[in-house]
C-alpha cells in the first residue's frame, strides 16, 4: 500500500509540475530572466530592422559534421574577407591562436603544444601538413567556430574577424613550415615563426579597433 501511494504521488507530482511549468508565469525558473552569458542585455527598439551585430556577422548554427564543414565552407559564407597579407590580421591571428590553440598545437602549429602528451591530452593534428593544409579557408573557420572531434567549438570565445584572423595565421604558419624544425618542440622564444617586422604584433584591443572593419569593434 505505502509503494502504491508512493508512486501515485511521484506521478501526481509531476503532472501537477508539468501542468504548471506550461503556465509561462509559473515556469520563470526554468527560463530565467537573466542575461546568458554574451547575451546583448539591450534589446533592439519597437520597429527597428536589424542590420548589424556588434558581435560581427551572425551566421546561422553549424553542426561540427565533416559534412557541415564543407558545406561551410562551399557556401556564401566561406570566403575569408581578410587579405592573406593583411599586417593587422595576421597580427591579431597570432593573439588569437597563441590564446586559444598554441596550448594543443604548439607555437609553430605542428601539433606538439605543451597540453598534448602520453599523460595529457592524447593527440593534437598538425596543422602544417595534409590533410590540414589542403584545407580551404572556410573550412578551417568552420573548425574553429564549430568544432569537430576532439576539437571543441571556439565559437563562443571568439568573434568573426577573430577566426578569419586565426585562419590567416594558421596559413602563414603552413607557408613557414618547410624552415621550421619538424615535430620538435620549441626550446626557446626564437623557436617561434616570425612574421615580418611590419607585422610586429600589437596589442590585441588596438589591432581590432584601428584596423580591422568596423564590424568587429
């Protein structure tokens, strides 16, 4: 009898919540009215017709697929609007890359950062060899925002001239790559690729702000 009664009032319980929680009124905690992380807390004026995000370019959600990834990359949206040889670029490609993926890929992108190890992280690809280095641009954007894999998604930690500006990074890191030691860890800062001196790194804030398209203030 106490088992019946138990189970009644568990499933009493939770028709009685779920009838509740359809009430929006009642259903609050469940959708709460604070602001989620990156939220823009300023919501946009009656009428208004949306033309652009202070986050830059919204692009709408990508699985981290093979499939989705390519399909990224094929599409409108997979064209790189930074120039190769763009200094502030590649500038704050270097900040972005050394922040976010030196630690698994290593300072020169060959997959020996000091995460990855028999007692760490198993295993980092080489970005300066096939297949990485087949890659088209979009793909290689579509990684970083998406994920795949091993790989976690950085779409939430960056912008998107950030990630174009990673990707123009990762590729001056291929086109050094046949002057830099193979697979071998760096053993001091020269170890490091180089970029010309017009492409001396600058402070990250200034990089986006005094050069990059206003899109990314």
């Amino acid at each position: 009898m106490l088992a019946t009664a138990l189970a009644l009032g568990a499933a009493g319980c939770t028709r009685i919540d779920n009838a509740l929680a359809s009430v929006p009124f009642l259903s609050f905690m469940r959708n709460a009215p604070s602001f989620d992380p990156y939220e823009a807390p300023r919501p946009a004026p009656p009428g208004s017709v949306p033309f652009n995000s202070p986050a830059g370019e919204v692009l709408p959600p990508m699985p981290g697929t093979e499939v989705a990834l390519t399909a990224f990359a094929a599409g409108p949206h997979g064209r790189n609007p930074l120039a190769a040889d763009d200094s502030a670029a590649l500038a704050l490609g270097e900040v972005m890359y050394n922040r976010h993926c030196a630690v698994c890929h290593g300072d020169t992108g060959q997959g020996n950062g000091p995460a990855v190890g028999p007692t760490k992280f198993p295993f980092a690809p080489n970005l300066t060899a096939s297949p990485t280095i087949e890659r088209p641009d979009g793909y290689i954007y579509a990684i970083i925002r998406a994920g795949r894999g091993l790989m976690p998604s950085y779409g939430a930690r960056t912008r998107h001239l950030e990630r174009w500006a990673m990707v123009n990074y990762v590729k001056r890191l291929q086109a050094l790559a046949p002057s830099l030691p193979a697979q071998l860890p760096p053993t001091s800062p020269t170890d490091r690729p180089t970029l010309p001196q017009d492409t001396a790194r600058p402070d990250t804030a200034a990089a986006r702000r005094d050069t990059l398209p206003q899109e990314n203030r």
